[in-house]
C-alpha cells in the first residue's frame, strides 16, 4: 500500500522529496541557533532568516503539487496539515534569531537555553529519522516516542529556567518583553515538533 | 549516547548539619527524590541522601527527623561517573550498587545527575538512532 501511494507517481514522489527538504532546512536553522549562542555570532542569525525564506519556497513548493493532485483527497488534509506545522516552526525560527538581535541572554541563563536549543536540534533530527521510516512503511511508534521524550526534558529543562527568569532585573519593558518572548518562544518550538510527529503518526494510521 | 548528553544538570545540594526535616522539606517542595549533600568540614567529600534513607533509617525506625542530622544517614562517598563516559556505563553502575540515580563529574566538580528513569529514555533514543 505504501509504495503504491508513495513510489509509483512522480507527484508523491516529488512532495515527499521537498517535505524532507523542508525538515532539512529546519535542522539547518537549529544548528544555526545552537552556534550563535555557542559563540554568539550574528551572521547565524542572518542565516536563519535565509532559511527560513528558503523554507517558504519550499512550502509554496509542496502545496502546488499536492493541488495538482498529488496523494489521495483523504491524505491531503493532514499532509497539509504537517507542512504547515514545520513551516511555523522555521517562522518561529525566524522570529527568535530577530528577537536576538536586540536582547542579550543574561550570562546565568545562557548555559541552560544552550541545553534547550540543542534538545531541540536532536528532537528535529529525531522527527527526521520518523520521517524516513514513514516514507518506507516501517512502524514508527518508537520514533514518534523519542520525540515526545525530548519534548518533556526540555519542559522540565524550562520549568526550572522559568522560576530563574523572574528573577533576573531587565534595564527596561522592551528588554523584559523581549526576553520573555524569546524563552517562549524557545519552548514553543518543542511543542510544534510534538505536534509534527503526531500529525505523522496519524498519516501512518490513515494508511495502515 | 555520553552521559552529559542526557545528564540532568540541576542538582539540590544540603548541608550535612541540616535537619533531616530540612531534608523531607526540599524534597516535598522541590519533588524530588534525593538530595546532594556537603559537609563544611571536608570540601572533598559529598554524600547523597535519598527519600529511601529518610523513610527506613528515620521515619521507620521511631527517630525524630528535626532531632537527626543528615550526615548521620547519608551515604558516603557520593557515586560519581565522569562526564564523558557511556550511558552503558551508568547502568552497569546502578546495577552493581543497587541505586537508582547516579551523580556525574568534571574533576572534583559534580555537574549533573542521571536517573534511572534518563537511562530508559536514552536507551531507547540510542536504539532509535540505530
């Protein structure tokens, strides 16, 4: 059933191959945060924004093939559904490395949003690794698992962050705001691949 | 899969001369299960004091636990793995001491914590990365 829908049209073949580019393309934003914060360069952040317009391409990409009729009707919502949720997740991205422009991490905080940031890196890998066993028909509970696994270290990761936030003094309401945003923003991007790899485990139930 | 990959880096630390109260009340609060304990006297040594400890060596045994200091249960030395070695390696740990969480060095340092219930999560992240 799988390699009827997902090896014999070339449209199927084609959205499958730009979905894994989309996914590649979040991975790259991550490693590109995790380098900023490392060493705290700027042009990583500029590197962001380019993937993330390159992601919108690719987006733009997928959902014109799946309107020319790739993959059957009752699969498209939650195919749909899927890119979607990587596509926020690279705004998110975008947003974050913007916000970083003008807030600086305070040096306390700095060592646990690195473990965050890395977390996420390995979770979106590990989306990518649910992904390949999807597109080859494999069961992938374990993987979709291992997803949700990351996601709760990095909400137990944030809960301690979170009561250490409060404390820390701002120089203004904009600094405050900004910093607030950008560590939800930090934990949202963790909730957002959750979702990914449910939508995925509800592809694999639709075709099973 | 090194153990700093999946280590908790939060750790609860108490000092020896503190009440075993001091002790039930940090845990409650902080919901945990075992507590890093110091001793101002040697800074080289460090102990560990678990929930386990305080109910069967204080609670079960009638003492009073603001009356009983912490250094008079806790189990020294504190059982360390470095940093840089194989999450395998904790488990073999765990299983020859018969605890539940062991405590992760840099040097003299101690920087993290893993628990039985990270050796599950990174066994099945290994066996998911093949």
């Amino acid at each position: 059933m799988f390699k009827r829908f997902f090896y014999s049209e070339k449209n199927e073949q084609l959205v499958l191959k730009e979905m894994r580019t989309h996914l590649e393309l979040l991975e790259q934003a991550c490693r590109c945060f995790v380098d900023f914060l490392k060493g705290g360069d700027k042009r990583f952040l500029e590197e962001i924004v380019e993937i993330e317009r390159e992601g919108d391409i690719v987006r733009r990409n997928i959902l014109s093939t799946l309107y020319k009729g790739a993959f059957l009707p009752y699969l498209r919502p939650n195919i749909y559904r899927f890119v979607e949720i990587i596509d926020e997740t690279l705004d998110l991205l975008k947003d974050k490395a913007r916000l970083c422009e003008f807030i600086s991490i305070p040096p306390i905080l700095l060592d646990d949003t690195l473990q965050i940031a890395v977390l996420n890196t390995e979770m979106v890998r590990m989306l990518i690794i649910a992904f390949d066993t999807f597109v080859a028909g494999d069961d992938l509970r374990e993987r979709v698992l291992a997803v949700r696994i990351y996601e709760k270290r990095i909400d137990d990761l944030y809960h301690d962050l979170f009561l250490r936030i409060t404390k820390v003094s701002v120089e203004d309401f904009w600094q405050g705001r900004g910093l607030g945003d950008f560590f939800s923003l930090l934990v949202k991007l963790s909730d957002l691949v959750e979702d990914a790899g449910d939508v995925l485990s509800l592809l694999h139930l639709s075709l099973s | 899969m090194k153990v700093w990959e999946f280590m908790t880096r939060k750790i609860e630390w108490i000092d020896a001369d503190s009440s075993v109260y001091e002790a039930i009340e940090r845990m409650v609060n902080k919901r945990i299960r075992s507590l890093a304990v110091c001793y101002s006297d040697s800074k080289k040594q460090k102990g560990v004091i678990t929930a386990r400890d305080v109910v069967f060596r204080v609670l079960g045994e009638g003492k009073d636990p603001m009356r009983t200091k912490i250094r008079e249960i806790a189990k020294v030395p504190m059982i360390c793995i470095p940093k840089d070695k194989d999450m395998k390696d904790v488990l073999d740990i765990m299983r020859e001491a018969n605890v539940a969480r062991v405590f992760v060095c840099d040097g003299d340092d101690i920087v993290g914590v893993v628990a039985l219930m990270d050796v599950m999560y990174a066994s099945l992240i290994e066996r998911v990365r093949g």
